[in-house]
C-alpha cells in the first residue's frame, strides 16, 4: 500500500463537508462473495445471459434453480468484513452522508451504516410479478419452485435488477442528487464498466468532488477521474485509512 496515497486520502477526508461512498462488488470479496467479472468471478463460470428478465419471464423454474445455486449460498454466509465497517465508522463521525451501492448483499446496512441507496436493488427482498408485494426471503420459499406469492400465487423475482430492467427511480434520482452535495466521493471495488451505475463518480467529478478510489487492481474509472489511487484490498486499504484517521483508536504500544 503506498503511504503517501494514504495520507493524502486521510488529509482530504479530514477536510471534506460531504463524503458519499460509492460501492461495487469488490467490497464484498473479503467478506466471501465473489464478483461478477474478472478471475474467479460469476461470469467466468455462469452465462450472463441466464440473469435477463425475459429468460426469468419464460424459464422461472430454471432462472430460479441458478439464482438459488449463486446468490442464496453466496449471500446467506456473508458477513461485513473491515471495509464496510470502516465506511460505517465514517458515518458514526459525521462525515459520511451516504453510500450509493451496486451491491445487492446488505452488507453496509449490516455493517451500520443507515442510507444505504440500493442502485441495483437487493437479494434479500422478493418481489410478486403479479401484484407487486414485496417480502423478505425465508428458506421455507424454497419449499416451491419457484417460490410463490402468499397474497395471489403470482411468480416471486428477487428484488434485484435483471439485464433488461430498468434501476429504480428513487435511488436514481438520490444518486444523482447526491452527486450535487457530496465534495468527496470514495469509490471502492468496482470495474467502473457497468452502466449507469458508473455515472454517478464521473458526474461526481464533473462537478467538482475529489475521488478518492480504492481498488486491487486499476479500473476504468483510475486513470480518468481518480484523484487518490489506494491500490489493494478493500479491507486492509480501509482500516489502514480509518486508523490514520482515527489513530487513538490505536492501542498503544506497550514498553
Ligand atoms: P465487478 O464484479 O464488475 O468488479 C469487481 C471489482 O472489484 C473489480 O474492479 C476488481 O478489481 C475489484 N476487486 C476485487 N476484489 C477486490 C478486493 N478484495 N478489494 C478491492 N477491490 C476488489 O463489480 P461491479 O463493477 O461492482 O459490477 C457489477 C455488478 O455486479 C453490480 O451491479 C452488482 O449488482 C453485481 N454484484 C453484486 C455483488 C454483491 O452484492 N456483493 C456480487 C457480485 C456482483
Ligand atoms: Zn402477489
């Protein structure tokens, strides 16, 4: 981890009015859920094609035996590793305002943090096709396949975005928003490829936020708008950043 990056990045929270996290999958490897792309994620061994809406529509039964493989043994085990609780630590501090996530795992409200914007919605919420109900997901819903609306027998879907969907309209608009408050934005564990979730740090940029982003590897966000690159694992690179910060946390040394 480069040091000086490091400092840097803590100078600037430290001076920051506003900080808004904004989160990809990458976040959630450590706590042992893998990402979509890249070595050892969920593309490299599932078809993408098999997470379209139109495939749920025609083939629920299927879409479900998959959904049920990936994300409810994935997700169910999983707890907040170091970097989601070093955002919530930054809220506790006031200066964290939000966090606006592609992830779907409820691991930042988990970890305390309490506005959480669900870009791209959440596995543990199933919504009916036919009547809109929304419930949270028990085992016992598996019972059936594929699980089924208490109220009108109508096809349950996670509430998450399928290819094909549209993101919903509230956490948009307080994205977007929240593009126009926030002075720093840290970006962290996200390809920057998937749209239009990737938006959100380049309009944050545009007008006028540092970025600062924490990343294993670059992304495409690193060379265009980055301010502060922290290269490495999100857990390690946050709680690095989080007892620079807040060093009397520290236990001292003893002599
Ligand atoms: P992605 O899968 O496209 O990319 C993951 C990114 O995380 C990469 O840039 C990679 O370099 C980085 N990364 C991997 N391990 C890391 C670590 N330990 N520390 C820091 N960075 C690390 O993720 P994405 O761009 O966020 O995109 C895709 C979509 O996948 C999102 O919309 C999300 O809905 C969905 N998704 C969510 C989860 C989840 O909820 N945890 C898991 C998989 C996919
Ligand atoms: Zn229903």
């Amino acid at each position: 981890m480069n040091t000086k990056n490091l400092e840097a990045a803590a100078d600037i929270i430290r001076t920051a009015r506003r900080v808004a996290g904004f989160t990809g999958a990458g976040i959630s490897v450590e706590s042992g859920i893998p990402p979509f792309r890249g070595e050892g994620g969920i593309w490299s061994k599932y078809d993408p094609s098999l997470f379209d809406i139109h495939y749920f529509q025609t083939q629920p039964e299927k879409a479900w035996e998959l959904i049920k493989e990936i994300f409810y043994s994935y997700f169910g085990k999983a707890e907040p590793n170091g970097a989601h609780i070093a955002l919530a630590r930054l809220e506790v501090e006031g200066k964290l305002s939000c966090i606006i996530t592609q992830n779907i795992d409820s691991l930042h409200q988990e970890a305390g943090n309490t506005d959480v914007v669900e870009f791209h919605g959440n596995s543990r919420r199933l919504v009916c096709l036919k009547c809109s109900t929304k419930l949270l997901f028990t085992e016992a819903l598996f019972d059936n396949m594929p699980p089924r609306c208490e109220e009108c027998s109508g096809i349950l879907k996670p509430d998450f975005i399928f290819f094909g969907e549209a993101i919903p309209v509230l956490a948009q608009e307080r994205a977007l928003t929240e593009t126009r408050l926030a002075d720093v934005w840290i970006v962290i564990g996200t390809t920057g490829t998937v749209f239009p979730a990737a938006s959100i740090p380049i309009m944050a940029k545009q007008n006028g936020s540092t970025i600062i982003e924490v990343n294993a590897r670059p992304s495409a966000f690193t060379d265009d708008i980055t301010d502060i690159f922290l290269e490495g694992k999100a857990a390690g690179v946050m709680t690095a950043l989080i007892e620079l910060l807040y060093p009397e946390d520290t236990p001292a040394q003893e002599e």
